[in-house]
C-alpha cells in the first residue's frame, strides 16, 4: 500500500504537471471506483469546466482543490470550490499521460485535461477510491476518514509530548499502534519497521512499557526515515509509481523491511521476520535489542 512518501511523491508530481489548466470531461470505467457523489454522471458533471488550483495531502490522503472556470461562478470566491479527493488503498496509481497511450487494463477512471493529456486512476485490486466534494460542503463531511487522521508527522502539532499522550497506558505492541492512523498519519508497514530500527525499539514492545527517551527518539526516526523515503521518490516493492510513471528507490536503502534473512547493515545479525497483527514486521534483534540509535 502506498504510505506518506509514495503519496506525498504523487503529490509533488501532480502540483508540477496539472495545475491550472481546464478538466474538459471524464470517464468511469468502474463505477464502483467512486465513492461520491453516487451518481456517476454527477460525479463527471461536477469535475467538468475546474482547474486544479493545488494538490494537498493529508496522511494518505490526496485532495485537489478545484477553481471552476464557468463564467455563472465566482471563481474569486473560496466558497465556488469544489474538491476531489482520492486514495490510493494497496494498488491504486495516479499516471499523468496523453490521451493516445494505450489503455492499461486496471484502468478505472481518466480525467480528460486540454492537449490531449489525461489523469488516469490505475488500480488492480479496485481497493481506492474517489470522491468530488461539491462547493460550500465540508470535505470531512464526504470523506469522513479525514475525521479519524491523527496529526502529521510534519506537523508542528507532532511532538513528543503528543506522541506519549497517544501512547500512553496501551496494552498492544508499539508496531501495532503505529500503524493505527488515529496514532500516526500515513505511517504504514514499510515506515514502522524502519522507525523502529533505527529508534531502536522492537516492534512487540508494549507501548506502556516505552520510556519517554525511547519515544523522542522514535519521533525523530520517523520523521527522518520518511524524509530519506521522499527525498528517494518513495518505495517500490510492488506496484508503486510516481505520476510519470516512475519506481520509487528507497526499497535498495531499506534498514530492514522485505529484507528477512539478510545481514544487518549496521551490525550483520540476520534480519528476522515475525507477525504482528496479521503484518509483517522486520528488525534486528542486536541492533533494537541495544535500543542504540541509528544515525
């Protein structure tokens, strides 16, 4: 599943190669792909005759806002915007192409742009989903998962005694409660595991257990990790593309997530893999057991 770095790359793509310019049509090729308005052609109809004005991304999260260009509207005026809104779930990519290039079969939906450029909603397992939020409704109000996202990791509200409030007294594994977006925003498998390692931390310790040394410096480890993730386009061990349809490179820098049985790159100890709540989780048990910070 794309996590903050793979949406936070498609993020950057889109701002750079969509903006400003007219949304002259669209098609669903899965209806079920939308998840607002229920109308298919409400959907097509509401996106038509607006521009992009920017991309934003909460967790993970991509919402455009959209300035209508229809001379009836007052584009000037923030309450004439509309949003759409789209997630990714495991396999969906958002892929910036011209209209000429051959349909991939998981094709959900195009959005139609001028000069024969399209956005199109690639998705094998049909999991993501898109929304047009229509001018003067509440965003939270459609996508109502908005409302359950904890604070950002590059949010100033992110910090340490945050981090501590959110896991205080819980009984359940410190990777477990990472991967509880109520927790942490956009933090996902590939991310928690390398938080962990490089705070020092194994991922079955009880959150209830954890000093608050051992949280500032999961705090700092997860910011920096996804830092380096972004800086490297995010990570593809699958299907994750950027919107030119691009890999990501972190996976080849990985401390230990997908790398089960290999050397450790700090100590040589064998990564171990265990499950945890039905996921994966990677770590050293030298390195995490010493609870050393890794630079």
């Amino acid at each position: 599943m794309p996590e903050l770095p793979e949406v936070e790359t498609v993020r950057k793509g889109l701002n750079q190669l969509t903006l400003n310019q007219e949304i002259t049509g669209g098609d669903v090729l899965l209806d079920r792909t939308i998840a607002y308005p229920f109308s298919v052609g409400e959907f097509v109809d509401g996106i038509k005759k607006n521009a992009i004005a920017t991309w934003h991304r909460r967790g993970k999260y991509l919402l455009a806002t959209l300035t209508s260009l229809s001379p009836s509207s007052s584009s000037s005026s923030p309450s004439s915007d509309s949003w759409l809104g789209v997630h990714l779930r495991m396999t969906g990519q958002l892929l910036w192409l011209h209209r000429d290039e051959p349909l991939h079969k998981h094709t959900r939906i195009r959005l139609f742009f001028g000069d024969q450029q399209e956005l199109r909603f690639v998705d094998q397992r049909t999991f993501g989903k898109m929304w047009w939020v229509p001018p003067g409704v509440s965003v939270e109000s459609i996508i109502t998962g908005l409302e359950k996202l904890a604070a950002d990791p590059f949010s100033p509200d992110f910090t340490v005694e945050y981090l501590a409030l959110k896991l205080q007294n819980r009984r359940r594994p410190i990777k477990t409660a990472l991967l509880d977006q109520s927790v942490v925003a956009g933090l996902g498998n590939i991310y928690a595991d390398e938080a962990l390692f490089k705070s020092g931390i194994l991922p079955e310790t009880l959150c209830i257990d954890l000093q608050l040394k051992q949280i500032q410096h999961l705090r700092t480890a997860i910011i920096k990790v996804l830092e380096t993730s972004i800086e490297a386009g995010g990570t593809t061990f699958s299907n994750f593309l950027n919107v030119k349809g691009t890999n990501g490179n972190y996976g080849s820098v990985a401390w230990v997530y997908n790398r089960a049985g290999e050397p450790c790159r700090v100590c040589g100890t064998e990564i171990q893999r265990i499950r945890l709540a039905g996921r994966s989780s990677h770590f050293c048990s030298q390195c995490q057991t010493l609870r050393g910070v890794r630079s």
